[in-house]
C-alpha cells in the first residue's frame, strides 16, 4: 500500500545522501562561511569528527527569523525561479545542507547580524527545534555539531577509522580553502592546530601552504583561454610522479569537482613520459560561462555536467601537454627564493677541466645473497624439496637432480610428475617478504641509525599524522622524529631491510598511506601491507648472469618459506608440467 513518509524518515534520507561521513559536514558548513562573505573561518574538530565539528565564521550573519528558517528543508537565498540554476556562482543553493545535518545529529547555532546587538542561539535535533534564546555573541555564525549519527546507528556503525575519517576532513578543508585565498582558515583537530593559512596573493602561496613547499617549487604552469573555457593552473613535472598521488584537483568556477574524463585528459599528456602506474600532481582551474554547465546532478554537487565536454577534454589535453613540453625541463622560479642571493650551479655536462662529466656507476646488488650461506662444496646440483604430493626425482646415479637456469628468468628442474618451473624473481618476492616481515615481528625490532639522518618536509596533515603514530612506526623499524614545523628527520631505518631503490620520502609516504588505508589500531596488517610495499619497490630485476649456485640458494630459501607457492601479491611462483603435457606434443 502506498503512503507518503513521515517527515523524520525523509528527511533522514535525505541526510544520507547529503550527509555521508563528518567530512561532509565540515564541506557543507565551510561552503555556507565562504558563500556569508566571512574572512575568517575557524574548524574544530574533536575524535576525527564523532564527538564535535564546530564552524565559526565572521560572515554577515541571520536574523533570529532565518537562524530558525535555515533548517528548513530548501530554504535558501540562492535561487528564486528555475532559470536561477543556470547562473549560481555560490556554493550552495538547493537549502539542503543544514536540514540533513540537524536531521542526524546535535546541533546548536550562535548567530548575529551587524546591525542587531544580541544574537540568537539555536537548538536542533533529530530536525526538531528543541530552544530558541538570545545570547550575546559576535558577528557570523558559530554552528557546533555534536555526535553525528547518533539516531542513526548503523550509519555510524559503518564509519570508517579515525584516520580515515580525519583524512577526509582534511582534504575537505583544504579544497574549500585552495580556491579562496582572500580568507584565512584554521582547523584544529583535539586542540592541535592543524592548519593557519593566512590570506595570500596567489594560487601558488595556497598550494605551497597546504602541499608544502616543495610541491609547490616544482609545479609547471600552464594557462590557456579560449571562447568555450578558461584554464589556469599548475602541473607537476613528470619526475616528481608518485604511485599515490594525493595532490590532485580540479575546480570549474571555483567549485571543487571530480571527472575521470577530465582526468585522463591530464593523465593523456603524459603518456610515454612517467611510468606505468605512476601519476602526476596537478592543481587545475577551470573557469566557464555557468550557464555551458550543470552543477545540479549530485547531492554533494562534486559531479557536474558540461555542454561541450568532448571539447573541453582536447582543450585541458592540449594545455597540460604544451605546458609540460615547453617549460618541464626548464628550472622553475619559486616565489619564496626573492631577495636569496645567487648560487653557482654545477654544470652537469662538462666539469671544470673542460671533460664531459661521466655520470657515476649504478651498483647492481642481489638482495638475497649471502656469502654465509654458501660452502665450499662444487655440487651444483639441486637438493631434494618437496611439493605438496609430488618431490623432486632422485637421480640413483648421481643422488641429484639436474638443474638449468633459463636466461636469468626461471629455474627448470624435474619432479616425480614432470617439469618443475620457478619464475625467479617472483621467487625473490616470496623470500624478500618473509625475510622482511620476520625482521620486523618483535614489537620493537632493530634500527639501523642513519650516517647522515635525513629531513622530510610535510604537508600539516601528515605531520600530525606521524606525530600521532610514532609507536605504529617504529614498529615497521623506523626512528622519525618531528623537526620544526611540518618537518620531520628519519634518523634510523630498518636493520634488516634493504631499501637501496627507496628513497627516504618514499618511505615516509608508504607510511603516511598505509596508516590511511588500514588505520593504527592494526599493527599486524599495517605491517603486512608496509612490507609488501617494500617488497614491490625492492628493485628485484631479471639477472642473465644468475649461476647454479644462486639458483640453488634461492631454492633453499623459497621452500623455506611459509608459503612457497605465492608471492605476496598472489601471483604463482612454480608451477609442474606434467609429463602427459610432453606425450601430447609429441604425439
């Protein structure tokens, strides 16, 4: 039988299309600040958003009629008629925010206009105004969200960790703050200051403080106009790509906004110059005529719909890749360097003496070689290993088996039931890893004290993130400890651990996602998923010079293993050819 929804239970679905996470309440309540005219907005966090989000701003304010009306389900001073929706240059406009987040949580707003000399304060829950009273309070609005989801149980269940949580906040908080560099911004997390940036003069400052410094040195810019769009921005030089790229947006109009198209039209350009796998940084900003767009397709409006998009994807193409073609090996000029005076720089081809300049030789190591382990026996046989049911033939002759290295690649050897095949560097992977993770298993394994102790500079965010974790991290066996403001100095790394093809920033970086993704409270995993890391950027290579003697260490170690079979990303390390296989090619 159909019926029409009590209002509490539509507008609690409405809240959970608006209202995903915590994060989306600091977006929606930093848009409405910027959308007021505030200069000034401060964000309070407390337990990654769980227990308080508080927003306070020096914007125009609301009457003591709108402080009621604004959690009203779309009221807004945005839009009046339907033609309004295609010329709405503010962030919000639909009426929706405020209702969904008093409809799921605990909320009291302190508001006055410059014009009254009392303010009002609000109190709403569960979408039912609970007080209404004056209070003396100073010009903005002040809005406290307490214990989101409280009424809705499984949709707090489903919160991910606190780190999680507090990543996302963050990343809400700076896209808000990238665009308006007029306005100074602040958030503080648990009564640590987090981020304070200051207004600036341009785009670059704010990317320098939010990405850091040495993001923002190393951005290419790139600029275009057209009738259909305008593009300004900056791009990363394609040495400086990363596996996981965190420093990735697009803006149209100042809005923040997501599109895979748009995106693989900056990826596009840098085919065939960054590796498989590898992304590029980039800050691009779009501006266009609102009414070639729609911004009105999404509840969290990070999607929209342009009219001429296939246009739009050669125009970004074009501009990214000129940008990267005409200025990528070009030295950049950073802002903060004015009044620095010059330093000589080496010249690269040529040294002094007029000689071209021999780059100096990359050493090539096996990272499981051990001279400890090796006899002064001539056998280069294989020993006797077993594998599930079937076990290597045993030669009555020789007591061995035969053994061939083929092209540095596999080891070919022969079992009861045929041909065994071991792909060898994915061998390699299966032992770096259990060597590795062994190393790691007591609660504080062994540092290596660095010679020279190196320092990483970081965006707030991930400072507070290493500060918070410093136990989590010396558990994976590294001394980091914090420098200043947002900078840190590895000063050990592990005993055990080969990180020759690593640098000490991707190191920190590993860390910093891995906390992300898993969260501190599992130890197990977080190591687990930081070895394997290691492991795939362990420079392992195929070596045509491999021996019988090496193939018969790495034999040795990899039935030594827990699990031989497997590397640890789950692809197969051996493999049988059975002997029917070879009857029927020959027959």
């Amino acid at each position: 039988m159909l019926q029409v929804l009590p209002s509490h239970i539509s507008n609690l679905i409405a809240a959970g299309e608006v209202v995903q996470r915590p994060a989306s309440v600091v977006k929606e309540l930093m848009e409405n600040a910027v959308d007021a005219g505030a200069t000034n907005i401060v964000v309070i966090i407390n337990d990654s958003g769980r227990t308080l989000i508080q927003v306070i701003d020096n914007g125009c304010g609301m009457t003591p009629q709108e402080a009621q009306l604004c959690f009203e389900r779309h009221a807004t001073s945005k839009i009046e008629k339907a033609e309004d929706l295609y010329s709405i240059s503010t962030f919000g406009f639909r009426g929706e925010a405020l209702a969904s987040i008093a409809a799921c949580a605990d909320v009291t707003l302190k508001t006055r206009k410059e014009e009254n000399e009392v303010g009002t304060q609000v109190h709403i829950a569960e979408s039912n105004i609970i007080d209404v009273s004056e209070i003396s309070c100073p010009v903005g609005c002040n809005f406290a969200v307490r214990n989101i989801f409280y009424n809705i149980t499984a949709r707090r269940k489903f919160l991910k960790s606190d780190n999680v949580e507090y990543r996302n906040i963050v990343l809400e908080f700076t896209k808000v703050a990238m665009t308006n560099i007029n306005v100074e911004f602040r958030l503080i997390h648990n009564s640590k200051d987090i981020y304070h940036l200051t207004p600036v003069s341009n785009i670059k400052q704010r990317i320098a403080q939010i990405a850091g410094r040495d993001i923002a040195k190393d951005l290419i810019t790139t600029e275009t106009d057209t009738h259909i769009i305008s593009v300004r921005g900056f791009v990363g030089r394609p040495e400086f790509a990363k596996k996981n790229q965190p420093n990735q947006y697009l803006f149209v109009n100042g809005r923040f906004f997501k599109s895979p198209v748009l995106h693989k039209a900056i990826i596009k350009a840098y085919n065939n110059i960054v590796p498989d796998g590898y992304n590029p940084s980039y800050f691009i900003f779009l501006n266009i005529d609102p009414q070639n767009m729609d911004v009105n397709i999404h509840p969290t409006k990070t999607e929209i719909k342009f009219e001429d998009e296939g246009v739009i994807f050669e125009i970004l193409h074009a501009a990214v890749k000129e940008a990267i073609g005409g200025n990528s090996f070009v030295p950049s000029i950073d802002f903060d360097t004015e009044g620095v005076p010059e330093m000589p720089v080496i010249n690269t081809n040529f040294t002094s003496g007029g000689s071209k300049y021999i780059a100096p030789p990359k050493i090539n190591f096996d990272p499981l070689f051990n001279p400890f382990e090796m006899d002064n026996k001539t056998d280069i046989a294989p020993k006797e290993y077993p594998m599930g049911d079937d076990s290597l033939f045993k030669d009555e002759g020789a007591n061995v088996n035969p053994l061939l290295v083929l092209k540095g690649k596999y080891i070919i050897t022969t079992v009861k039931s045929g041909i065994m095949l071991i792909d060898i560097c994915r061998a390699k992977q299966r032992i770096l890893y259990e060597r590795y993770l062994n190393s790691i298993c007591d609660e504080f394994p062994a540092i290596q004290e660095n010679l020279y102790p190196e320092t990483i500079d970081l965006d707030p965010a991930s400072y507070s993130t290493i500060l918070d974790n410093t136990e989590l991290i010396k558990s994976v066996g590294f001394d980091i400890r914090p420098f200043g403001k947002d900078c840190v100095v590895v000063y050990g790394t592990p005993a055990h651990i080969e990180l020759e093809d690593m640098t000490m920033q991707d190191c920190v970086d590993s860390i910093l996602q891995n906390i992300t993704e898993v969260g501190s409270n599992l130890k197990e995993e977080f190591k687990e998923k930081f070895v394997r890391q290691l492991v795939r950027k362990a420079g392992i290579r195929q070596d045509i010079s491999i021996g019988n003697i090496q193939a018969q260490g790495i034999i040795d170690s990899l039935f030594a293993c827990k699990e031989p079979n497997f590397t640890p990303f789950g692809e197969k390390t051996m493999d049988i050819i059975p002997l029917e296989d070879f009857t029927k090619r020959l027959n």
